[in-house]
C-alpha cells in the first residue's frame, strides 16, 4: 500500500521556521519524484518545490525561493521541505505527492497535509 506521511506543520510567528516531513512507503522510492505542494484557505491548491533523483530539484512556485529548501533522504524514504522567513501569505494545508520518474506537477500518490499556521 501506498503511503505519504506528512508531518511537521503547526503553528509559528511570522519570521519563523518550520521544517516538514514527508516520510513514503509502499513504492520504490528512487522511481519516484516528491514535491510539496499548498493549499491556502479560498485558493487552489499549488506547487511548491518538486525533488528528483534523476533531475534535481525543480521551483514550482517562485515564491518560495530563497526561504524554501526541499532535500532527500534515501536511506529513511523522507523528503522535508525547510521552511523559513515564514509569513502569514504561508499558511496553508501541506501536501506531498509522489510523481513517477520526474518532476511533473501531475502526483501519482497523495497524502494527507498537514496544517502549517503563520501568525503575525
């Protein structure tokens, strides 16, 4: 069975830090791509930042750049996106999704999020 488990979200002061987890099981976790992805109360979900073993990392959002660092352990099948200088525009459900082979934007696998709060 297929698993994503997103950890980590909570509640933080703007400026802050937060890193989430996302920890896979059920696949082959090198066949696969992992990204983050949001979805803040009233808008559509988006993508954040996608990490391949076959290409890298690759910017879905360009929000995020230079606050946002997405990184892999292979050993622990767990991907984490480093959040900081958060703000409250980040607050938002956090999603990963599993995409085969490369970064897509397209998950094959979803799990569940986890709630990230930004206060002010």
């Amino acid at each position: 069975e297929v698993q994503l488990q997103a950890s980590g979200g909570g509640l933080v002061q703007a400026g802050g830090s937060l890193r989430l987890s996302c920890a896979a099981s059920g696949f082959i976790f090198d066949d696969y791509s992992i990204a983050w992805y949001r979805q803040a109360p009233g808008k559509e979900r988006e993508g954040i930042l996608c990490i391949s073993s076959r290409e890298g990392i690759t910017y879905y959002s360009d929000s995020v750049k230079g606050r946002f660092a997405i990184s892999s352990d292979s050993s622990k099948n767990t991907v984490y996106l480093q959040m900081n200088s958060l703000t409250t525009e980040d607050t938002a459900i956090y999603y990963c999704g599993a995409e085969h082979n490369y970064c897509s934007g397209d998950p094959d696998y979803w799990g569940h999020g986890t709630q990230v709060t930004v206060s002010s």
